[in-house]
C-alpha cells in the first residue's frame, strides 16, 4: 500500500505568524502602557524609565562614543535601538508560546517586572507610577495567549487537510493532530474548513494591532503635558532686564561664507543631557529650593523669580564631551537673575565650597560655590535669544555659568541648589570618571572650509571660532603642513565669556594641504596641542583639517 503522507509540522507555518502575534501583543502592552500613564504619571512611564536606567548605567566610554557617533540625536537612537531590542524580544515570546504554552508568558512578564524596577529606581517616581509596568505586562499576557490560541485554532483545522487527503477526512491509520499553539486535539472528521479559523486569527490580529495604533496615538497626544506647557509658555512675556546685554561691537561677526553664525540660534543649539523624554514643568507650579549649608533656606515660585532685577548676558556655554572640533558648543544671549544673589540671601556657611543643583528628572551638577559668588555672569536663566528658555533647554528655569563645561554647570528644569561640600556630595558625573570640577580650556576650530573639501587654488579663505569662556581669547594662529604659524584675523568678542570668530586667507597652489589652528587666551596661556580624549575633564589637542586644493 502506498505511503499516505502525515499531517504537515505545524512549525513550518505557524512561526512567522506566532513571531507577529508576539510583536502585537507586546505592542499594545506597551501603549496602553504610555497611555495610562499619560493620565497617571505624566512625568514617568516604563519606557523612558528604562531608557533612563540604560543611560545611567552605560560606561562613560560608551555614552562618549555615542555622542560622537550620533551627535545630539544620541536618545533617538537609544529609543531605536531599544524598539529593536523589544520587537526582537516580542516576536521570541510570540515563537515560544506557540511552542509552549506560558514560555512568552512568562518572557513578557520578565518585560514587566525590569520595567518595574527601572520606574523604581527613577528619581522623578511618585506611587502613581508603581502600577503602571505591571499593567502594560498583564496587557500584553492576556493579548499573547489570546493570539496565539486564534492562530492554534486556524492551525488545527489546517492540519486536517492534508494535501493528498479529502476535506474532513484522516487517512487510515492516522492518528488526529495535535495543536502545538493550543495544546489540544482536533477532531478527526466533518472538521470545519480552515478558512473561518484564519480569518478570525487575522481579525484578531488586526484588531489587537489597530488597538495598539489607536493607544499610541492617544499616549503622544495625552502625554503632551507638555503640549499644555508649550502653550503657556508661547504666552509668557518675559520681563525686560535690569541689566541689559552689552551691543555686539562691529566687525564681531566676520560674514565669512560657510561660518556658524555668531549667535546661535535656538533651534540649532546642542542639546546634550540624561532626559529621555523632555521634562514636563508647569511653570506655576515650580519653585526653586535653596538647602544644605546656609544660615536662611529659601524658596522662590516663577512669578518672584521674574520679578528680581534680570541680567541680560551673551554667554557660550559647551559639554565636556566636545571633540576636538567637535560642534557641542554654542553661543546665546541669556536673561535670569544672578545666582550669587540669590546665595547671598541664603548665606552660605563658612566650609562650604560646593552647590549641588538638582534637576526636576534628579540629575545633579556639583558647582564651585566661588564660580557662583563671584563677578561673573553665573545666571538663573529664564530667557534664551529673546524667547522662554525652550522646552528642551530647560524650561522653565536653567543655569548658565561661563567659564564651566554644562556637566558642572548648566542644569535644566533646575530645582534645588544645595549647598554642601565637595567631600560630602557628588554630581551626576563624577562617580562616572569625570573630573570634579569641570573648567572649560581653550579651544579653537576650523569651520570653513570643511575637512576634505575641495577649494580652487589661489586665495583660499579659511575661518571658525576660538573660547576661553571667562578669560577671553588673545590670538588665534594657523599652520599649513606643520610649518610656521601664522597670525589669523581675530574678531572683537562680545565678551571674554563668548566665543571669538576669526580668519586668515592663504595663497595655496594645486595639492593636498594639513591646516592646524591654536588659540591663546587673554593671559598668554596656549592652547594644548597634546591630543586628549574627553574623559575626564574635556578634549585637548590642535583642530586639524586636510584640504584638495584644485587647480
């Protein structure tokens, strides 16, 4: 008697499908999860929790080594990255439930219970956040076992219709299939068709998928607190200051065609922080908390802070993780009360030489309390190029302090100051191998023309900017195939805690050139031209650009 052939493996058909059903399940744990925490928990959600554990646990070399692959689109990536890594995940736990049941079950339960310890450990965490990551896993549970048991019943009718077998019938001798997705038997005869059983597991696919959209959809919207901050905040008019910033004197901006602009602007200002998602803070609930080692705390709302007598500075701040020639950095007209008054109302007490500035998402700078109490322009900033500070620079209240990398420095959303002590507390940073003190050295860079451009021979125009935030800049030089340096054309600064544009034209004939540029700041003091990686305590080295001179 001929062979008959046995029922078709149920592996070869249901992988794919179980790997999607897993990827929707998990999906709409997920929304539902942003969702309710939207309504619940506007300033933490299991994501940007575990995105937060993610940047906080991260190596130093690795947070550098993004920054300089990815630039300020660093979190876009760690969110891709993460999506990635949960989609692989889900679609695993879609494959192994269809093989066992509860295997994704359980795969997903493990999702929930590292969102749970990672909303835990967040600074930003309120009770409300709790119950959040056990909803989204529960969610995805109950959708995975639902999808699955749809697809093991589509599978099951199939089996009973082998290819050289009648509709409805078994051949002899063969026993009735078994499920792998549902764990059950299938009936031997008079099975119904396939076709329902495939059309109600993609129904329910695509149902559980639309629902997934649908809340996502809802939970960018809803979590848009921050919508309902961005409004008041395009209605805020900032008072004019007390202290007006100084005219930019002529010639400070050179117009040489390619350069960065002398102020930057806002929407072209780096951003580099810890903040997953921008923190959401309602300008009339804020207040600013003075604490640690001071004779008198104090706290200050908004409305009193805009009633002080503002300062109105141009000040270049940067980030420590600034490459040599690296475009972290930038230059911007701030207005905000001087710290060192707000201090002096506090008055610090004798042995104290450190203020530890805290954010609203629990991110901590550990400033020199001298750096915040001298003459410098150390300001409490409420306003960034004429506009409220944006969203993602700290609105409502940031610091800026000339003269400091932002990692010791410049704290959004900033909350408390706490006076304290070097040898009592830390910030962020420096458990992290960052120095602790964090003063910005002399740089330079070459901003035209850029590295492995082509220029035509003849007057070959080259310019960029030079900092010393708080000493000034007092020449910048530039050599070509490490001959003799040569004196570049330096622009007024607006201040010695601005950038300095400059520029010098090189006659250059047809071949390939090494241009370095150094800087010297106002007390004679060289730029290093020994090479030094960021960590940890900021980039040293020359600015060097290789150029194809045509002829």
């Amino acid at each position: 008697m001929p062979a008959v052939p046995g029922p078709r493996s149920p592996a070869r058909h249901t992988g794919g499908w179980a790997a999607a059903a897993g990827i929707t399940a998990v999906g709409t744990g997920l929304a539902l999860g942003e969702l309710t925490a939207g309504f619940v928990s506007p300033s933490l959600s299991p994501v940007t929790a575990v995105g937060g554990a993610v940047i906080d646990a991260v190596p130093p070399v690795v947070k550098d080594w993004a920054v300089s692959l990815f630039g300020t689109a660093d979190k876009v990536a760690l969110l891709g990255g993460m999506a990635l890594l949960i989609a692989g995940l889900a679609a695993l736990s879609g494959v192994v439930e269809a093989r066992r049941r509860f295997a994704g079950v359980a795969l997903i339960a493990v999702f929930g219970a590292v969102g749970l310890v990672a909303v835990l450990g967040r600074a930003e965490l309120t009770l409300n956040a709790v119950p959040v990551p056990l909803l989204a896993a529960i969610v995805g549970m109950i959708a995975l076992r639902w999808l699955v048991r749809r697809l093991g019943e589509w599978h099951s009718r199939a089996l009973l219709a082998p290819a050289d077998s009648a509709p409805g019938t078994t051949a002899p001798g063969t026993a009735a299939p078994v499920s792998a997705a549902s764990g059950t038997a299938a009936p031997v005869s008079g099975a119904p068709a396939p076709a329902p059983a495939r059309r109600r597991f993609f129904q329910a696919l695509g149902g559980t998928a639309a629902a997934a959209l649908i809340a996502g959809v809802l939970a960018s919207t809803i979590r848009g607190a921050a919508a309902a901050v961005s409004e008041l905040r395009s209605k805020l008019v900032l008072p004019g200051p007390s202290a007006p910033a100084p005219p930019v004197p002529a010639g400070a901006e050179l117009g040489l065609e390619g350069a960065v602009p002398l102020v930057t602007p806002n929407k072209d200002f780096y951003r580099i922080d810890t903040a997953l998602r921008v923190p959401v803070v309602n300008p009339e609930q804020w207040t600013l908390k003075v604490t640690g080692l001071v004779e008198q705390e104090i706290s200050l709302d908004f409305a009193a802070l805009l009633a002080k007598p503002l300062t109105e500075r141009h000040i270049t701040i940067a980030c420590v993780s600034n490459e040599v020639g690296g475009d972290l950095i930038g230059n911007a007209r701030w207005l905000g009360w001087p710290v060192r008054e707000l201090l002096a109302l506090a008055r610090p007490k004798d042995g104290a030489d450190m203020v530890l500035s805290r954010s609203a998402d629990g991110w901590t700078a550990g400033t020199p309390l001298e750096a915040l109490t001298d003459d410098r322009d150390a300001l409490l900033a409420v306003g960034m190029n004429g506009d409220p500070l944006p969203l993602e620079h700290g609105f409502p209240v940031r610091m800026i302090v000339p003269g400091l990398y932002g990692y010791v420095s410049a704290t959004k959303w900033v909350t408390e100051l706490k006076v304290t002590r070097f040898a009592d507390d830390a910030g962020y940073w420096t458990p992290r191998g960052w120095s602790e003190r964090g003063p910005v050295k002399t740089s330079s860079r070459i901003d035209v023309p850029r590295q492995a451009r082509s220029v035509q021979a003849g007057t070959v125009a080259f310019g960029g900017v030079a900092w010393a935030q708080h000493t000034g800049i007092g020449r910048v030089e530039l050599r070509v195939n490490r001959g003799t340096w040569q004196p570049a054309q330096l622009a007024p600064g607006i201040s010695r805690d601005t950038w300095y544009q400059w520029k010098l034209e090189l006659q250059l004939s047809p071949g390939q050139y090494e241009v370095q540029v150094r800087a010297t700041d106002l007390n004679g003091v060289a730029q290093v031209e020994e090479r030094a990686p960021v960590v940890p305590s900021g980039a040293t080295g020359f600015h060097t650009v290789r150029v194809d001179v045509k002829s």
